[in-house]
C-alpha cells in the first residue's frame, strides 16, 4: 500500500512539473513566417491559391492521401469560397475557408482541423518580383491549446515548413505543366512547315490495331484516347496540370492501308507501376522534326502528314514515326485541332 501511495505522489509530481513547464515555458500558440519564391507569373500563382479545387490538388496537407474525401462550397474561388473534407483512413477532418481575398496580393484563410472550434489562421501575401517570378510570404498564427497539449506547439512549426517545401515542388510541377501549354498555344501558325527539335517525352498509352475507312480510324481514337485518359486520372490519381497533351504515334506510310497500328498515349513526368497489362510505357525520343499545325477533319490531316513526308523527301532526309499531338482532346463527330510532328534525320 506504501508503493502504491508512493507511486500516485511521484505520478501527480510529475504532472504538475509537467504541466507547470508548460504553463510557463511554452507559448500557448504559435505565430511564424514562411517565405519561398517560384519561377513564375504572379498571375498564375495566385489563381492556384485563390482556386480551393486548384489549391488542394497540389497542396501537400491534402494531395498526400489517396483516400481523403473533399466536398466544395460555392463559389469555389475568391472570398467566401471553403471546403470540408474527411479521411477515414487517417481519421483526419476539418473545414477550410476563404475570408479575405484581395486580387494578385493576398489571401485569409482559417483551418478548424478535427473538433477543435479554434481555427488556424493563415494569411498568404503575394510580391511580383519580376514577370516570371513570385514572392510568397505565408504568416501563420495556430489555435491556443490547453496545457496537457502544447507540447505539439514545439513541431508544429516544422511540419508547416516540410508541408509547404512538398507543396512546392507540387505546384512547380503544376505551373510547368500550364506554362508549356499556354507557351505552345500562344505560338501556334497554322498549315506552315517549320522545323524545331523536341525534348524527349515519357508517354503511358495502348497499342491499337484499326480500319482506316473513312471516320473509323478515328471513332476508335477517340475511344482508346478516353480508356487513357480515365485510367490516367482515375487509376493514377492524376489532374489535367499533372500531365500533358495526348499523342497519337504512327508510321506515316501507314496511312494508305486498309488498316493502321498506333500508339496513343499521355505524356508523364515519369514512369510508375502499371499493373494492367494493357497499358505500356513509350520513350519519345528527342529530335528533330518537321512539324504543321493542323485543324479541321482528322481525315484532313492525312494531307498535312504527306506535306510533311514529300517535305522531308525534297530535302533528302529519312523520316521515322509521325506523332499528332491533340492541342484538344479528340472528340468523336468534332474537328481535331493537332500538331503534326514528323521525325527527320539525314
């Protein structure tokens, strides 16, 4: 009986040392400062922020899970804009809202994480530092918390930083994506030859084996264009800024047979593991290619493939694959709007 009254004296005097050092040697909240620069227009890197479905697609708090749940509330961007989302695998839960909004400058959010009804408060201001350049700056002030919890107040800083390094390197990896598109976009000249040496590309797509009579070579496109894509977005996990736009490979000869091989695909950053066998991997190799912007009818674009190939003959080079990249997605019944790339070597 003396050990166990012993026990309970030395148990109670350790809780309140416990409880005293926290009382009066930790701070009952947190307030620090996070400030990153990215390789981008102000413009582009404030709508990632503004945009809650933008925003947690590349945010580490809550792109890391597979399984976490988000509902959206209108109006989905801007001040009064918020979120509620659950993770049953991890049993985490909360609610997210925009209070304040100022265009291009900055933001107010407030995060109430589980049952706590204190949220965390944090504010985003944005600095144009050049025309492809932004400064973030994050201040971030946490909910008090009672005494036997704020020994938490001694990581919490910490695992902001390391959220916020993963989140970057996630939107980088966004805002590339939507630069090279806007970039290709912006430079396209229709139905003119030009030469240009493309960047090798990582490609996860279906060989397909098609008739090539009048629309149904591409009827078939665009079906095997959709089983990639929804296994890309729905099997992955990926979002349209993760990826790039589709291609269809082929051999240009191939075009006046009866019956055509392809390969269709979605340009990756990297490989992953691919348990259906039905889907591969394909290295498009960088070179130099003759390339036409085309758009009209896909049966139309044979003409622009032959300009390409009777080019690559007047110059007496040899020519490999021809490659249609899908400026948009084909569409059955819809006109394709496509760059046309024709490798070339002597």
């Amino acid at each position: 009986m003396r050990l166990l009254k012993f026990l309970a004296v030395i148990i109670l005097l350790l809780l309140g040392a416990y409880a005293a050092s926290m009382y009066f040697f930790v701070d009952e909240n947190k307030d620090f400062t996070i400030e990153r620069k990215v390789e981008y227009p102000l413009e582009k890197v404030y709508s990632q922020f503004d945009n809650l479905q933008s925003f947690t697609r590349w945010n580490n708090y809550f792109s890391n899970s597979k399984t976490i749940k988000i509902d959206y509330y209108s109006p989905y961007s801007g001040e009064g804009s918020a979120i509620s989302y659950t993770d049953p695998v991890t049993e985490n839960n909360g609610e997210m809202f925009v209070r304040f909004a100022s265009q291009n400058k900055g933001l107010r959010y407030q995060l109430f994480e589980g049952d706590n009804e204190n949220p965390t408060i944090i504010e985003v201001k944005f600095k144009k530092v050049s025309e492809n350049q932004t400064h973030i700056k994050w201040m971030v002030h946490t909910p008090k918390l009672p005494v036997w919890t704020r020994v938490k107040n001694f990581w919490t800083e910490d695992r902001f930083t390391e959220n916020i390094n993963k989140s970057m390197v996630n939107l980088n990896n966004v805002l590339g994506n939507k630069v090279e598109k806007d970039n290709q976009l912006a430079a396209i000249k229709y139905d003119s030859i030009m030469v240009e040496k493309d960047e090798s590309q990582m490609l996860l797509g279906i060989n397909v084996s098609a008739s090539n009579k009048k629309n149904a070579l591409y009827r078939n496109l665009a079906m095997n264009y959709n089983k990639v894509y929804n296994f890309v977005t729905i099997d992955l996990g990926k979002k349209d800024d993760e990826f790039g736009f589709p291609m269809m490979i082929a051999d240009p000869d191939n075009f006046k047979d009866k019956e055509i091989s392809y390969y269709v695909g979605i340009p990756l950053s990297k490989k992953e593991g691919v348990t259906d066998n039905n889907f591969s991997f394909r290295t498009l190799n960088g070179a130099e290619k003759y390339i036409i912007y085309y758009r009209g009818s896909f049966e139309g674009s044979v003409k622009a493939v032959q300009q390409l190939v009777q080019k690559a003959k007047k110059d007496e080079l040899r020519y490999g694959d021809v490659s249609h990249m899908f400026i948009e997605p084909p569409v059955e019944n819809q006109n394709v709007n496509v760059k046309i790339s024709l490798s070339v070597f002597k």
